[in-house]
C-alpha cells in the first residue's frame, strides 16, 4: 500500500484544522470517549465502574499496563512506589528558591523537570528498564513534591513519607500534618481523594496530554514531556478551571449570591466572561465525571458537616444552565471540575493547590500516553504544518 505520509507530501496536501478540532494526531488504545453518549472507558473499563471499586494505583498500574493488575502485581509496583517517594534533600532549598506566594503549578512545572537532573540514568526512552523506573519515580515522587510545595507556601515545616500509609492516606498526611502532631487520617476523605485521581487519570488526547506527546515525540525523556504538561494543564480552559470555577462561585457570593447578573454577562459575552467548569470539546452531553463528583460533593461535605453556600450557588448555576437556550443550543454542561473544587475546599486544600492535584491525578494518563507513543514504531516527530498568511518576499532598505 501507499504510504499516507508520502503520499501527502507528494500531493503537497495541507490540511488546516485550528485547535484540532477534527483531526486526530494518533492513534491510542488508552482511553475511549464518546461525547454524544457522555460515555467514558479506560482499557475498555467504564469509569464509574473504576471509580466505585478500584483504587488510585491500580488504575495507574491499567493504563500504564493496559490490564488490570493481579493482586500480587499491585503488590509489586505499589511498593516499588512507596519505596521511591523520598524527595532528594536538595529539594528543600530548591523549593525555598522560589517566592512563597509563586504559583504551585509553576513550581511543580519546575520541579518535575528538574528531576531528569537527579536520575539521569532513567533519560532514555529506547530503553525500557528506564523508563519503568522513571514511571515509578515519577509517581512516588510528585505526590511528595506537590504536599511540600503548599507547606512551603505557609511556611510549615516537612514531613518525610511514610511508607506504612497508602498512597493517598501519605499524601495528606505530608500536605496538613505537623511534627509531632500527627494523627490518623479520616478513611472517608482518603477515599473520595482516591476517587477524584482515578476520575482524572486520563482524557486521551486533551490539550495536557497531547503536549506530552508533543514533546516526548522528539525523543525527550518523560520528565520533560510530563513538565511540559503540567505547564499546558495550568491554563484556565484546561487544568487550571477548578481553581477559577471556586473564585467565580467566590465572586458571585460577595455580590450576593444572585447568579442571574453573572448569567447575563456569560450569555452576553461581555469582557469574555464564561461560566468555568463547564463546555467541553468533546462532551456534548453531561460528562459522565461530573455527575459521579456532584454526588461526591454532597456526600464529602455531608460527612465533614459542613454546609456551603458555594455548593448552592453551584446547583443554582447549573439549574439556570441546563434550562436556558443559550447553554441547550451550545451543548454546555458541566465538567468534571464544576464540583471538584468544592470538595478539595471541604478538605481544606487552598485553592491554588486544586490544579495541582489534577495534576497528581492525570499523571498516570501522561505517562502511560508517553510510553504508548514510544513504542509505536509509526511514531514521527510531531510538527504541524501551517498556511503562511505574511509578506511575500521584501527587498531589505539599502542604507537602513
Ligand atoms: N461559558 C459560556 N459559553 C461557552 C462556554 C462556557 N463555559 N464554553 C463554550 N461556550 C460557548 C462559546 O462562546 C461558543 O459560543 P459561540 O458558538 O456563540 O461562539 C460555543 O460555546 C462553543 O465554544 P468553543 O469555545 O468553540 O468550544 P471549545 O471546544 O473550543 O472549548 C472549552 C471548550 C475550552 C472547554 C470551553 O467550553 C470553555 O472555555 N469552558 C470553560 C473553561 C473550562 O471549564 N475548562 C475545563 C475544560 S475540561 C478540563 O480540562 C478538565
């Protein structure tokens, strides 16, 4: 057969598709969307499935695997993880470099890259046993980075891992706990923890993920590819929404609590104001994430006691928009950030750490992207073309 690669370049074909909304740039085994149906699969398992009965790690362990794990495989790799989730000492003064109130998505950004400093043996992406061990260290490794980055913003004091706790159990302990103080976690908060990194452990090809793939398609190592997603998950149309979702729930509450005003400015479209947490390129229906988080929400802030207006406000918004025209004709519904803010509020995560932890969640999804683009032997360097829209060739002035 005819090769479609040299085929295009041939024709000279070019095709120009901004923000690729119809064009796919691989093919992947990972994760299976259908946005009409509002279905979500990883490996062929359904999302509320994984989210009811399995756990962080084991997910982790599918997509990066492709199957589910056996009970001593989980074993394995879970303490292979816990074994690795010491930060190098020269962390404490890398994280004192920056200001305390820079933004913990920018430090994270630097902080995984500069990890390719630290284990330069695990750089090479032809080689397997490496990137088995950067995977590893990858996810033992960023969960203590982000819990240090918010003690470091409040100034607290560092607590090493302990590898007795699970997972998530030590990442909370290592982001609230104090020196001598420490005490049990409740299971409930752990597990709706849990639930909410299993939720966003992959998307396929969103913006985060493509960069990924992006990067790691010049054969940089997965440090860089995973700091360079870290980096497209900061915007506020990505990763960054459940932070504005809380600070416009915030600013409609200090005005009152009346949403119809903020509702007309969002239809208006004055000074491009949107209403975060919902829209989506894919999902044209209620994405299948958001209801499990809605019912998640009631019942983490149920269990703590506590009350929030901003839950209101949030239904109130999503009552209006799910009766109104310009929400309907538009196919606007909301997105899995719409209620997750308010849960990591509840558990009392400021809220310039919420990205962070989307961050914690997707990057399973990274890696098992990266490492599926590795060893796909029809992978190229990615590099899109483009139409060139400039000035036709122009004499430089003479004596200029
Ligand atoms: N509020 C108001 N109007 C919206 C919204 C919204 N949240 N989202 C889309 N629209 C409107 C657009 O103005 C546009 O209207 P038009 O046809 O009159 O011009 C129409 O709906 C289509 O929107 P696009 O921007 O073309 O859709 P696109 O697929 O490019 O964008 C996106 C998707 C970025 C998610 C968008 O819906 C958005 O900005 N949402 C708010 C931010 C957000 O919640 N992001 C998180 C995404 S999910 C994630 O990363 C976890």
């Amino acid at each position: 057969g005819v090769k479609i690669s040299s085929l295009l370049k041939e024709t000279g074909l070019v095709t120009l598709d901004p923000g690729f909304m119809n064009t796919a740039s691989t093919t992947s085994a990972i994760t299976y969307i259908d946005g009409d149906a509002g279905i979500l699969r990883y490996r062929g398992y359904p999302i509320d499935q994984l989210a009811e009965g399995s756990s962080f790690l084991e997910v982790a362990y599918l997509l990066i695997k492709g199957e589910l794990p056996t009970a001593d495989e989980l074993e394995a790799f879970t303490s292979r993880v816990h074994k690795h989730r010491l930060l190098h000492e020269d962390f404490k003064a890398f994280f004192t470099a920056f200001p305390a109130n820079g933004h913990p998505m920018a430090i994270l950004q630097s902080g995984v890259s500069a990890l390719a400093t630290y284990y330069q043996h695990t750089l090479d992406p032809r080689d397997e046993e490496q990137v088995e061990l950067a995977t590893v260290l990858l996810m033992a490794k960023v969960p203590t980075m982000i819990a240090y980055i918010a003690k470091r913003a409040l100034g607290l004091p560092l607590l090493y891992p302990d590898a007795s706790k699970s997972y998530v159990e030590d990442f909370y302990r290592l982001t609230f706990h104090l020196p001598y103080q420490d005490h049990d976690v409740d299971p409930a908060l752990t597990k709706a923890l849990d639930m909410l990194l299993i939720l966003h452990a992959d998307h396929e090809q969103n913006c985060s993920t493509s960069t990924v793939r992006m990067v790691g398609s010049s054969n940089a190592n997965i440090y860089s590819a995973v700091s360079a997603g870290v980096g497209a998950l900061s915007g506020p149309l990505h990763g960054g929404a459940n932070e504005s979702v809380l600070e416009m729930l915030t600013a409609i509450q200090a005005s009152g609590g009346d949403a119809s005003e903020f509702m007309r400015k969002v239809k208006n479209k004055e000074d491009g104001v949107r209403l975060m947490g919902f829209g989506h390129r894919v999902y044209k229906n209620y994405d299948p994430r958001a209801a499990i988080v809605k019912d998640a929400a009631h019942e983490v802030l149920g269990k703590l006691g506590k009350s929030d207006e901003l839950l209101d406000i949030a239904m109130g918004l999503e009552e209006i928009a799910l009766n109104d025209d310009y929400f309907i004709e538009r196919k606007l519904y909301p997105n899995v950030d719409f209620y997750t803010g308010l849960i990591y509020k509840a558990m009392g995560f400021p809220t310039q750490m919420f990205t962070p932890l989307f961050a914690m969640g997707r990057l399973p999804g990274w890696i098992a992207q990266y490492r599926e683009m590795i060893a796909d032997p029809t992978t190229k360097i990615g590099r899109p073309r483009q139409v060139y829209t400039g000035e036709t060739e122009r004499q430089y002035p003479a004596g200029r």
